[in-house]
C-alpha cells in the first residue's frame, strides 16, 4: 500500500501546481512513466478523488477534476464556514504560542511588497507562500483536527484556482498592457495588505467576533474580484483549459 500513498502524494502536488484542469489521465501512459503498475496507480487516483482533484467517468477512466465558477463559489463558501469558524476559535482561545506564531507570520507578510500577479514569479511565488502561512497561523490555536482537515481540503483545491487565476492574469497582462494593469489591481485589491492587517490586529486584540467578520468580509471580497475577472479567467462551467 506504500506505493500507492507516495504515488498519490506526489501526484497531489503536480495537480496543484499544474492544475491542467479537465485532462484525461492515461493509465497505459502514466504506468509506462512512472514505472508503476495499473493496480496501485487506480489505487493512486481513487484516493485523490476523496480529495476531489481527479474524477472517474464511468468507462471512462479518470481525468483531472475541472475547474468552474460555481465550484470555485462553493469552496469560498465552504471557506467562509470552516476556515472562520477555525480563526473565530484561535482568537477566542489561542495560548501564547499562538501569539507568536500570527505575530511572526504577519511580519513575514508584511515586510514584503503589495502582492501583485505583476511581480516575477519568485517574488509571487515568494508571496503566496508567507500568505498561507500567516492564514495557517490565524486558525492553528484551536484543537479541532476534522475542522483542520476539512479546512486543509478546502485549500489545497482554491490552490488550482489560485494558481489558475494568476497565471491567466499575467498572460492577459502580457498580451494588453492597459486592460491587463487594471485586471491586475482588481486582483491586487482583493489581497491587499489592509485587510490582512486589520485580521492580524483583531486576532492580538483577542475580539472572536470582530476576527469573524473581518474574516468573511475578505472572502467577500476575493468573490468579487473573481465574479469582475470571470471572463479572463474563463471560468465556467465546462473545464478550463
């Protein structure tokens, strides 16, 4: 059963960074390259499809889950209710440690510039990485371990969209200077360091309630700023390609 394990976490990664959405996923193919037989690699993607990053169609073997707007509405949804639920807890019951783990993780954010999909991608890679971390930190002092992996779900799956969402505005930046800027600052508001700023201060003011609201106001507006981008990162209901 190892094989399969290491197979599936391997290919979790690939599909999160690599998102190749709605891809048929060859088993002869994949076999032959990996040097894996059919058994553990079936084995490989049914555990992902508990994840929900690989499909099965009937007769049709599995392929890459596809991305859309209604799911990718769904998962901030589904964000709002776990992941605020978690963060509402940790500011209400959070220890010292706690503390210092926001502490350190928001100035780790915050000494770097603006998050902008203008950047290289060093420096967004750079971003993204201290921006998970301090939302890790913001829900890491509560006990709740179905919460977490629920929560952990959630995010490794607006991972692909996220990925998805900045690559498609960086081409759409290179192909139109003039509407690729202002496509770029409507995303760049969404994650703006005001509102991770003002998560960080309610989180050390030890204010649950405030923690919540601030918390689904900057879902709020990550939705919007995907429902204003919809059509450049062709987001529907059929696979993006």
């Amino acid at each position: 059963t190892s094989k399969p394990v290491a197979l599936s976490a391997r290919w979790r990664v690939d599909i999160l960074l690599e998102p190749g959405a709605g891809e048929p996923l060859r088993l002869p193919v994949l076999s032959k390259n990996y040097g894996i037989g059919l058994t553990p690699l079936r084995e490989c993607f049914h555990r992902l499809t508990t994840e929900r990053l690989v499909q099965t169609e009937h007769n049709r073997g599995f392929r890459v889950a596809p991305l859309s707007l209604s799911d990718l509405l769904d998962l901030e949804a589904s964000r709002r209710a776990v992941e605020g639920t978690l963060f509402e807890q940790s500011v209400r019951g959070g220890d010292d440690e706690w503390e210092r783990r926001v502490l350190g993780a928001y100035h780790h954010l915050a000494a770097l510039p603006a998050m902008s999909v203008l950047q290289s991608e060093e420096d967004l890679g750079a971003w993204t990485t201290r921006h998970n971390a301090f939302h890790a930190a913001l829900i890491s002092g509560v006990e709740a371990p179905w919460l977490h992996h629920f929560q952990m779900q959630i995010a490794d799956n607006l991972m692909r969209y996220q990925i998805h969402i900045q690559r498609s505005l960086r081409q759409h930046c290179a192909a139109q200077s003039e509407q690729g800027g202002e496509a770029a600052a409507i995303f760049a508001h969404a994650m703006a360091p005001e509102p991770h700023e003002a998560l960080f201060k309610a989180a050390m003011a030890r204010q649950p309630e405030a923690a919540k609201a601030l918390f689904e106001d900057h879902v709020r507006l990550s939705v919007e700023a995907f429902m204003s981008l919809q059509e450049i990162i062709q987001l529907g209901e059929a696979p993006a390609s």
